[in-house]
C-alpha cells in the first residue's frame, strides 16, 4: 500500500479503477470556447476569471472547516502523483469528495481514502473529540459561570469552537480564515474594478468587507446586495450553508438544556460549511424560471394553514426574490463535496440568516452544467427495468429543471425559520421535503395559469417519480434522500403509485394532487409543531425500507451508478 503524509491509503488500486472509469461522471465546466464566454464584454472576461480564483482561495476554506487533515492530505497527495499513479488516482476521489472521506449515497458507512481517517461529528468545526454528551455538559457549566457571551458565539453559524481548558472558545470564521479570506476578498476587489455592471461591483466590494469584517452586518449587506442582483452578466456567489455540522443539532435533543438556552436569550444555529461558485448569467434560462416566479405570491395563498404562520411571500407586493439560471464557471467548497449528489440549483440566504430576518430577498440560482451532465443511457435502462412502457414518452430532463425550479420557490413558503429551527437534527429533512412537496402539489396551479401544459404536467410527475429510486438505503443526515424514500412510500401508500407483478411502476395521475396535497398538510403541521418528536415519528412512519426497496436499489446498481462527481474547471 502507498503511504501519504503517514496514512496508507485505504482503497486498493482496482478499487480506486472501478470508482475512476465505471462510477465517476464528469461535469464540464464552461470554457473560452463557450458562445456566452464569447459575448462578454472584455472587462467581464477579466472579472470572471478572478472569480474563479476567488472561489478557488475558498475552496481552502471549506477543507479546514470539513476535516483537519484535508489542507495537507491534499497537499501530500498533489505532490505524490506527478510520480505515482496510485497517488493520482487516490487524488481524483479526494476530489470528488473534497475531502479525505464521505458518503457516496451508496454504501451505509463513508468512503475513507486514509486508513484510520474518519469523518467527524462535528467536521472541523468542534475539537474531534468531542462528544455530544461532553459538549452538552461543558454549555451548561460555561451557562453557570455566566460565560453568555462565549456560548453566543460558540452557538453561532459562523465561528470555529476549540477547547479552552475545561471549556470551549469560538474563533470566528474572519479571524480564523484571516489569510484566506483576505487573498479571496482581493480578487474580488479586482474583479469588481473590470466588471462593467454596477450593481455587480457594488455587491462585490460589500462580500469582499464582509470577509474582512468580524461583524455579522457585513454579511447581511453582502447577502442584500447579492439577492437584488437581476440583470448582470456574471454570478458569484459565497455561500453559507448548515446542513454539515451535526454537533450543534444535538442540543436540540436535550429539552431542559435548549430550556436554559432560551431563557438566556442564546440562539442555537449549526455551522456554516462554505462554498462558492462564478458563472455566466444565460437569459434564455433565466426568462422561464421568472414565469414560475410570477405565480410565488398566489402559491402563498393556497398554501395549507396559512392562517397559522407569517410567509416571506405577501400577496400584495413585488416577491423579493431574484431568479437566473447560470452557466457555471467554477464550482468550489460546499458545492465540490460530491458525497452522493452534486446541488442542481440553490435559495439564498437560508432563513438563519440576518439578511432575510431583517426584511432581505433571497435568490435562486440554477446550476445548468451539472443539470446537463446526465447518463442517457442509464436512464434508458432505469426506464425499461422500472416503468411501465406507456409512461416512459413522459420522461423528460426538462422536467426535472421545472420540479427543481418549483423546489427552490417551495423554500419561500410555509413557516419561518423559528419553527424549522425548533425541530432539531430533523429541520433540514423536513425542510427538503416541505420543498419537494411544495413544487409537486402546485404543479397543476402552473397549469391553470399557463406556465405549463396538461402533458408537461405528466412529464413532471413522471420524471420526479423516478427521481425518487433510491440506490441505496439513505443515511439519516441525508435530508433530500429521506426526503425521496419519504415521497415514495407516502405515493404508494396512498395509491399514486402501483407497483405491477413484475415490480415495474404505474402512476395515477389523477390521484397525484390529492395524495400530494396531503403530505403537504401533515408536512407543514410538523414544522408548526415545533416538535423534534414529531418530526422524527413522522420520518420513521414514512422512511421504512423493505424489500422492494431493495429490489430498485438492487436493480439500479445493476445498471450502474456513477456517485463520484469530476468537475472539470478550465478557467
């Protein structure tokens, strides 16, 4: 075996052969050649590409924040594979994980590329040895000490947590990153001197403080600035996402210690993993997202129990929400971390952020190269070993983009984020699925207003339904893979979806919005709840996994799977 840095690597040289060439698909980034890069003005030409290094500085970021070892893992394994093909080919799934481990949406247990490296519970972002019972009990005598301040921050999105004796420390994330977030946040400043849109530099010079500034207002100004953005020739994007950190959650388990907590005025967020990305804005993309937008303010009134919660979206005034869909230049950080999965599209700032709890928009970016990099061919042999004939002319990539699109808007109805907060470890796989059901259960309200077609409709319902074939039984920390083994059991569980003798698919489509709008009723009843017990009784109820479960994941590995992602990034 070849040792890196100390560690033998832990996958055999025809195991890493099987991942490269049988289960790795590649997702081309744009390039000079592209026809959009073409038609950019020249001062555009040059910001994008310091964009892309910006992103690129980022990326460092995320690999401390993800795993102590990942920075020099890396390092060692850049050097190692100039003159070792085993080392090359360990570095092509560092890659595709962006880390030394991860899950892959297969196996139940990470992929671990480093013999006696592990993922942790609380990544980088906690002390590896800490556990949840000890971190519980170090909150409550940092609580008795009157040590308020430092549990504010230790609790907060943004801070790296360390031990301090019997205690912990917070390091925010501009004090920690010092180096690197000034090397990103000059780029940005260079990038915003070539840009010919205003509002563009605008926002970039604000993200580009925002990295320099330990003050939580920077980013609220950087993320108000970036959500108006419209009509501008380039996206970029600093992305801060929670879903990662499953340390903090665990408090939430605790009643009496999240009981405490309140009563000090200490507000519990998970951490935030870092990402970014720099693209393209492509208008004619952008044009039929800002058709589903339009409608935003009526969903919000057909929302169930509306009377019961405030909605971002009013009915009465413009949706502060930007929509573009982008040809990606870059994607790095949070977004590289192919663990099973590669983001399609993303609604920005998250209901923890200050921007949006201070009356801020959010806005949707749509991920056209990662959309456009599917397997033709498995999708042929997926259709005909688990749909019925007749239903496969309604299988559609373009449809998926739709339920996508309807996914990111679902995010900006139902409840706020108090009571997504409140349901612990289980907020994010109720929220993915608030979204989900959302985007499905209004797709006929589209039909009605003419953005899509009876036979669209269908196409929807079809493609999103075989969207939900899981490959594998999913992890709980996976919130949009429960979320499909959720849908899946509820629609034959309620009869939208036969299984035939011969285990292929039927859909009644007829049924599809009844069965639909209920699940949204019962989803949003747990977000009001505010009950972690209520939201993991209704996972368990609805994520049971049996035999013809695995019977699909089955059949589908015999397809072929290909989870490990390359993004190819050429600027």
């Amino acid at each position: 075996m070849t040792t890196i840095n100390g560690f033998e690597i832990a996958l055999s040289e025809e195991q890493l052969d099987k991942m490269i060439n049988e289960q790795m698909m590649p997702v081309e980034m744009i390039d000079t050649d592209f026809d959009g890069y073409k038609k950019l003005a020249e001062g555009d030409k040059k910001a994008l590409a310091h964009l892309v290094m910006a992103a690129r500085i980022i990326n460092d970021a995320a690999l401390e924040q993800d795993h102590p070892l990942n920075l020099v893992m890396k390092k060692e394994l850049e050097k190692a594979a100039s003159s070792n093909t085993y080392a090359a080919k360990a570095l092509k799934i560092f890659n595709s994980l962006n880390g030394v481990a991860g899950f892959n949406g297969i196996a139940p247990q990470p992929i671990e590329i480093f013999a006696g490296v592990h993922i942790y519970k609380g990544r980088n972002f906690y002390p590896t040895d800490l556990s949840a019972e000890e971190f519980h009990q170090i909150i409550r005598r940092m609580l008795a000490r009157g040590k308020t301040e430092q549990l504010r921050k230790i609790l907060s999105a943004r801070s790296m947590v360390r031990r301090q004796g019997d205690e912990l420390i917070a390091i925010d994330y501009t004090e920690y990153f010092a180096d690197i977030f000034s090397k990103a946040a000059n780029e940005l400043e260079v990038a915003a001197h070539y840009s010919t849109n205003e509002e563009f530099k605008d926002y970039l010079g604000w993200q580009a403080q925002a990295l320099l500034q330990n003050n939580e207002d920077m980013d609220m100004l950087a993320d108000k600035h970036w959500a108006v953005l419209q009509n501008t020739p380039l996206e970029f994007t600093l992305s801060r996402e929670n879903y990662d950190d499953e340390m903090t959650p665990t408090i939430f388990d605790d009643s009496d210690l999240v009981k405490l907590l309140e009563e000090h005025n200490i507000e519990v967020t998970p951490k935030d993993m870092l990402g970014a990305r720099a693209g393209i804005v492509n208008q004619k993309g952008t044009e039929l997202i800002l058709k589903f937008k339009s409608q935003m303010a009526q969903l919000a009134k057909l929302m169930p129990l509306a009377d019961k919660y405030e909605q971002k979206i009013e009915s009465d005034e413009e949706v502060k929400q930007t929509m573009v869909d982008v040809d990606l230049a870059t994607l790095q950080g949070d977004y590289a971390q192919c663990r099973g999965g590669i983001t399609t599209a993303q609604n920005l700032p998250n209901d923890d952020k200050l921007a949006v709890k201070t009356g801020g928009g959010r806005r949707n970016v749509f991920h056209r190269q990662v959309r456009m990099s599917g397997d033709k061919d498995r999708t042929k042999k997926m259709l005909d070993a688990l749909l019925e004939q007749e239903f496969h002319r309604y299988y559609d990539d373009e449809a998926e983009h739709i339920f996508v699109i309807g996914h990111e808007n679902g995010h900006s109805l139902g409840p706020d984020a108090g009571y997504k907060t409140a349901l612990g470890l289980y907020q994010h796989t109720i929220e993915e699925n608030k979204a989900d059901v959302v985007s499905i259960s209004m797709m006929p309200e589209y039909v009605k207003s003419g953005v899509i077609n009876e036979e669209t409709l269908r196409k929807v319902y079809t493609t999103w339904i075989m969207r939900l074939l899981l490959k594998a039984k999913p992890q709980p920390s996976h919130p949009h893979r429960m979320g499909d083994l959720i849908h899946f059991n509820w629609l034959i569980k309620h009869g939208a979806i036969v299984i035939t003798a011969d285990n292929k698919l039927r859909i009644d489509f007829a049924l599809m919005p009844k069965v639909m709008r209920q699940i949204l009723v019962e989803t949003i009843e747990v977000q009001l709840s505010k009950s972690p017990k209520r939201a993991r009784q209704f996972i368990e109820e609805n994520g049971e996994w049996g035999e013809l479960h695995e019977y699909i994941a089955s059949t589908l590995q015999r397809i072929g799977i290909k989870p490990y992602k390359d993004i190819r990034t050429y600027l």
